[in-house]
C-alpha cells in the first residue's frame, strides 16, 4: 500500500482498509476451494499448497493494487513486483 500511495497516483481515491478488504476478497475467493481440499495426511501436497497459495497472494496484490493504476504507472508496479519477488532490497529506489 506504501508503494502505490507515495510512488504513484491512483485513478481511484480508496481507503487503506478498502485496499485491504479488496485484496482479501479476492484472495479468499481464490482459495476458498484449495482450502477444502487440503487433506493433513498427505504431506507432500502441502508444500504444493503452499507455492500455489504464494501464487495466489502475488496475483490477489498485482490485481487489487495494480487496477488503482493507470496503463502507464502499472509498468513501475510490475518492476516494483518483480523487485520484491526478486528479493531486492532496493525496492525502495524504483
């Protein structure tokens, strides 16, 4: 939320918590059926589970934040991303 408040300027005036419950809207959405279909016993699925529900934390971000923005200023989200998923400790300089 940092980013998109001070490094761009949103199309759409929103709250930090509209921002918030946006995204876990979305997201609970996405794993509302993954979740229900988790079984404890089988380990190996988990760690499955696991990178599939990453993906679907950076995919919940680039959507709620990414549509405040407009064409141009998502490509500076998209390096922003790509920074953090990086592990770049420098995202502060995009």
């Amino acid at each position: 939320m940092t980013f998109v408040k001070e490094k761009t300027h949103v199309t759409i005036e929103i709250t930090n918590s509209m921002m918030v419950l946006k995204f876990f809207n979305l997201f609970f959405m996405l794993v509302q059926d993954k979740i229900a279909q988790i079984d404890p016993k089988r380990k190996s699925e988990l760690s499955k589970l696991e990178l599939e529900f990453k993906n679907i934390i950076i995919f919940s971000i680039i959507w709620t934040f990414g549509s405040l923005l407009s064409i141009e200023e998502r490509d500076l989200m998209n390096k922003f991303i790509q920074a953090l998923v990086q592990g770049k400790n420098d995202v502060n300089e995009i």
